[in-house]
C-alpha cells in the first residue's frame, strides 16, 4: 500500500490501498471492440482532423468516492458518459488527496505497468488492429489487438504491416451465427 497525503496543508500521510489493471491495453481493445459491435463507433476525422485513428482520452480526477485515473474512446458516439469511461486504476478512498504526490507513488511509479502503458501511448507508440466481421442487419463481431511495433518510428509516421491469415484459425460462417447466438462473440 503506499504512503498517500490526505491533507495538503499539514502534508499528513496514511497508508492507502491501490489497484491498477495488469494489462491496461486489454481494456481500451474491449472499449473499442464494444462500440464497434454496438455500431456506435465512428471515424476520427469526424470529430477531429486526426485521419484513421482510435483516439482514447485518459484522465485522473477525484471524486466522493475515489481517486482514479480513466479510459474513453472518443471515437464513441455518445461516449463521454459514465457508462463508457472506465477505470485503468485507483485509489479506492475517499480521503486521499488528488495531488502530484500521490499520483507519483500510485499511478505513475516506477515499473507500474499503467505508467508505461500511458507513456507509450502519449508517444504515439502502440497500434492497434481491429478486425470487424460483420453480416449486414444480422451481427458484428470485433476484436482488437494492441502492440508496439518495432523499430518504433517518430509520431504520425505511416508504417505498412503485412499480416498472414492463418487456415486453421479460420471459423466459418456457420460456426461464426452459431458462437453469436449463444453469445460467445469471440474466443478470447
């Protein structure tokens, strides 16, 4: 547990529980999958004059109840709501300070997967593939895969990726109705 600051005038510590998700990547993938399977995503340049991208906004806030720092895609119509912002990680009392401090010893200490998550993030490192199959007026079905590419190339530089198709990963479209209808979108 770390040592948070609960009152910033007399710089008053007490040790404070802490979560954080393991593989942060994991939940932006299924914020995007889900708002493309809800045919509520939209294209970037709809909203921005960012072209071909899915745009997350993080932030860290204080409420009653917390101290967290969260996940929207933009991309989302409708998203800035409660129901699609999600939580990377937090300090899950409502007594602790929202300062500099605290975020240092929680959200972005050393070798916190989070830190290094969002610092990937913000240098434009981590791509992300999303495959959509999808049956007009019957189903969509959507899975993302979050990675960093190698060599890692300036911000905003175009990059081409080659992708093989793997036969006996394949589902046909019988297998593909009947993992929809019970509900079992994708194998994860």
């Amino acid at each position: 547990m770390p040592l948070c600051l609960v009152s910033l005038r007399r710089s008053f510590g007490k040790l404070r529980p802490f979560w954080c998700l393991l593989k942060p990547y994991e939940l932006l993938e299924l914020l995007v999958e889900s708002s493309i399977a809800q045919s509520q995503f939209r294209r970037s340049t709809e909203f921005s004059n960012i072209q071909d991208a899915i745009i997350a906004v993080v932030g860290l806030d204080k409420s009653t109840v917390n101290t967290g720092c969260s996940m929207r895609v933009a991309n989302r119509r409708n998203g800035n709501s409660s129901n699609h912002t999600q939580l990377l990680a937090a300090v899950p009392v409502h007594d602790a300070a929202e300062c500099h401090a605290n975020s240092a010893v929680t959200f972005f200490r050393p070798g916190s997967p989070l830190r290094s998550y969002l610092q990937s993030y913000v240098n434009d490192e981590i791509q992300m593939i999303v495959l959509q199959i999808s049956k007009p007026s019957s189903y969509t079905i959507c899975r993302c895969v979050s990675f960093i590419p190698t060599p890692i190339l300036p911000p905003c530089t175009g990059r081409k990726i080659n992708a093989n198709i793997v036969q006996d990963y394949y589902i046909d479209e019988d297998d593909l109705i009947k993992a929809v209808q019970a509900q079992k979108l994708w194998p994860r």
